[in-house]
C-alpha cells in the first residue's frame, strides 16, 4: 500500500500520549439577529413517497434558473419564481441505491464545454461501464466493494450518458458530491475517503486521505471532453511526479468527506470538510495541498484510539491548517448539538449589507447559519430572532446553502424538501407557496406535500 514518502502507517496518526486532549475545540457561535427572513421558493415534489433535495447551482444560462439535483433520481430547473421543471430523470438508478445514507443522485451541474449536457455523480451497486476509467481499491485491499461512485456525461434531451469515470467505494458514505467547474473548463470533483472512518476501533486506520495512489479523501481536478472521455490537466500537482501509482487526477488531498465549493471573487478556492467528531473545516484550497485527514481535524492532531477528543499538537508542517473551523457543541439559541459542515457560499451582491464580502457556512444536522469572523471563528446569525430549525419546527433539518444567478442565498433543508430565499426585508411567511409545474412527468407526482411536521431523521 503506497503512502506517501514521509508517512507510515505507524506515523499515520496522533498518539495520546503526553500531549493535552480538547473535546470542543473552538468557542460558542455568539448569536446574531440582523434582521434575516425566509421566502419559500420552492417545494420539491415527492419521489417514492419522499423527496431529498440535496443541493442547487445556478444553472448558468443566464436565465436565472438554478439546477436542483434531488437524491431520489430526479434534477430539475428551478425558475425564479420557484417553477419546477424536471430537466433529467434517472430514478432507473434509484432501485440500486439508498437515497438516505449519502447515496442517490448526488450532484449535477451544467457541463462546462457542452451546455446541453450535465455533469452528475450517482452512487450504484454495479459498475455502468467496464470501458469507464476505473479507480480501484488500493492493490493488496481486503476491504469489501459496498458501491461505486459514477461520474457521467448526461443528455438530459435524449437520456443518453457517457460515464467517465468510476470510483470503487468500500463504505457506505463519504462518497463523491457536487463538482465545481471553473472559467479554464476544468472541474474539481470531492471524493470522501470511504467512510466508516473508525474501523476496528482506529480512526483513519486506512489513510485514505494520505495517498496518492486512491483518490478516497481527494480533490480531483480534470476537463470533461463532452464525449464521455476526459483529460488531466497539464498543471496539475502530481502530473509526472515520477511514480507511476499516482495519480495524476489528483488536486488536492488529505480529506475526510469535502462535499462542496466555490469560488471566491479574488479567485480563492474554498472547500468544505466534514469532520468526524469534533471539528468542520473551511479551506482554502491550493494545487498540491494536504489538509490533514486522518492526522489532522481541524487545527489539531487526531487520536487515533478515541475519535471523541482532539490532541492539541500545534501547527505541523507539511499540512494546511483551515483558514474557519468550527466544533460540535449545542447551539445557544436551541440547544442543537452541530454535527457536519453542508454547505458554504460568500455573500456577493446577496443583498444584505452586513455580510457583504463575506463567506457564510451552514451546518447540515441543525441548520445553524454561519458567519465567519475574522480570526477563523465564526456566529450564528438568527432568522426572524430564531434559528433555521426554529423556523420550520425540526430538531434535524439536513441544510444546504447555495446561491442564485444573482447573488441571492439560498437555503435548503432535504428533510422538509424545500428551497428558501434569505434576505434582509418584510417577511413572507413560511407557509407561502410557490409554483410547480412538472411537465411530462406525471408518475412523478407521487403526492406532493408541504413537510412542515417532525420527520424521523436520515444521516
């Protein structure tokens, strides 16, 4: 098993040893109520009796629409005034998958040299295409094959897809999510490190995230050609690094389940890492960077024989510390305990004046709003004087954060199926409704409703 050049697996994690253990390593989000509202945009329709919307993009046309992939099969177009329309359906897949368990159709987005085409990642029980570029559990595995995760070219017109590549899963979480293409036409896919992160009592006892020659816990850089083939970019970090098990994909590692990205208007890359118990990151991305997993969480050293505490170790060079963090405690306002990072975007042009420039987090389990400090920390900005599972009467609310084609934010919550606007402005109340019409998709329409009571929670 190929490691990279200064690690072994005896090195590969923190000892307890001599060192102080911290379990809430950073300060309480202090509150903040600037004055936020919610106006529903949209209900996503119910598919096998549920709906899971697991994140939106704008769909980059210029007509405002966004891309809203929901796990149980479906993606549609979601207008500015909230209209649905369903743009691709593969819930032919969907019978192969469990949609609750990060698995489903997890992510669309338009492709960035053929408009007519989406670039989408699916988790199935058998692999689609022998002829795809394969990645293989490392050479000498014992590990069991749960799934694979599928990266394709679809023609949402015609049905058709070209896989390009497929990634043998041993968990059955921390899979590949929502890529992010970018101006050169290029697009970074997050691959997590298989899950299951403590497996046999060790956190991390793989290294997935510390090789070079799996892309489990990677940032994958590469150009879809449209034609269900693709090229690696000539610079990216690891191309002609002289050993031939690596992999030239590779952009950035040491990840423990990066699920999303953006872009900053400066041109940072920033990405999202969920952490396993007691930290959730927000990085800066660089070519060629290692963010930690599994040695690090957070600012912190992991311990490999309890993932309940952190060891306070200091910086250790060769890793990129994040540049936000925040922990696992109960929030002050409802006492949720924060459990993963869901989504991130910067307020450009959003509209309120306060968060302007800014980039803004959303924890998945309790819908906790974010707003990042300077310093790395962060507040909890509060909706209405109450927060985000407040609001729509849930102790699990499963969030996302997005934004539209103008800069608007977005917030989603996949247990109740909804699609909200933020803003700063007279409140529309929640039980607004807002317009659906799914042409040409009749069997869809298995009843669609308004979630607002307790559901019982998915992970």
């Amino acid at each position: 098993m190929k490691y990279l050049a200064t690690l072994s697996l005896s090195l590969l994690l923190c000892s307890p040893v001599a060192a102080t253990t911290v379990s809430q390593p950073y300060a309480e989000p202090p509150l903040r109520d600037l004055g936020l509202s919610l106006t529903l945009l949209a209900n996503v329709p119910d598919v096998y009796g549920d709906s899971r919307p697991n994140g939106s993009v704008p769909y980059g046309d210029g007509s405002g629409r966004l891309l809203l992939t929901d796990r149980t099969g479906v993606a549609y177009t979601v207008a500015p005034n909230g209209t649905l329309s369903p743009l691709l359906d593969a819930r032919s897949l969907v019978p192969t998958m469990t949609y609750g368990s990060e698995q489903g159709l997890q992510a669309a987005v338009r492709h960035p040299k053929d408009g007519n085409l989406l670039l989408t990642v699916t988790t199935e029980s058998v692999n689609p295409n022998l002829d795809a570029r394969l990645f293989k559990l490392p050479t000498g595995s014992t590990l069991p094959i749960d799934h694979y995760d599928v990266v394709s070219e679809w023609n949402p017109t015609t049905s058709k897809r070209n896989v390009l590549m497929v990634i043998e899963q041993w968990g059955y979480d921390h899979n590949t999510n929502q890529p992010l293409c970018l101006a050169d036409g290029s697009c970074l896919i997050p691959v997590g490190d298989g899950g299951n992160t403590v497996y046999s009592g060790t956190v991390g006892k793989f290294g997935f995230g510390q090789r070079l020659d799996s892309p489990l816990g990677t940032l994958l850089r590469i150009i879809p050609n449209g034609d269900g083939t693709y090229g690696v970019p000539k610079d990216n970090p690891f191309v002609g690094d002289g050993d031939s098990a690596t992999l030239a994909e590779i952009y950035a590692y040491g990840f423990r389940n990066p699920q999303r990205g953006y872009v900053r208007a400066d041109g940072t890359l920033v990405w999202i890492d969920m952490g396993q118990a007691n930290a959730e990151e927000v990085n800066a991305i660089v070519a060629g960077g290692n963010y930690g997993w599994p040695r690090r969480e957070g600012n912190y050293c992991v311990v490999a024989n309890d993932e309940t505490v952190l060891e306070d170790c200091g910086s250790q060079a060769g890793f990129i510390d994040p540049v936000a963090a925040y922990d696992h405690g109960a929030g002050l306002a409802d006492q949720l305990a924060r459990r993963a990072i869901g989504g991130i975007a910067a307020c450009e042009g959003c509209g309120i004046p306060e968060l302007e420039g800014d980039t803004l987090a959303i924890d998945l389990a309790t819908g906790a709003l974010l707003h990042e400090l300077p310093g790395g920390l962060f507040e909890e900005l509060l909706l209405g004087g109450k927060t985000f599972a407040q609001r729509l009467g849930l102790d699990r609310v499963e969030a996302r954060l997005g934004v539209d084609e103008t800069g608007g934010l977005l917030l989603i919550s996949r247990l109740e199926g909804t699609v909200y606007h933020l803003q700063r402005s007279a409140e529309i109340p929640i039980g607004s409704t807002a317009a659906l019409a799914l042409p040409g998709l009749a069997l869809l329409l298995l009843p669609g409703r308004r979630r607002l009571h307790r559901r019982t929670a998915v992970s």
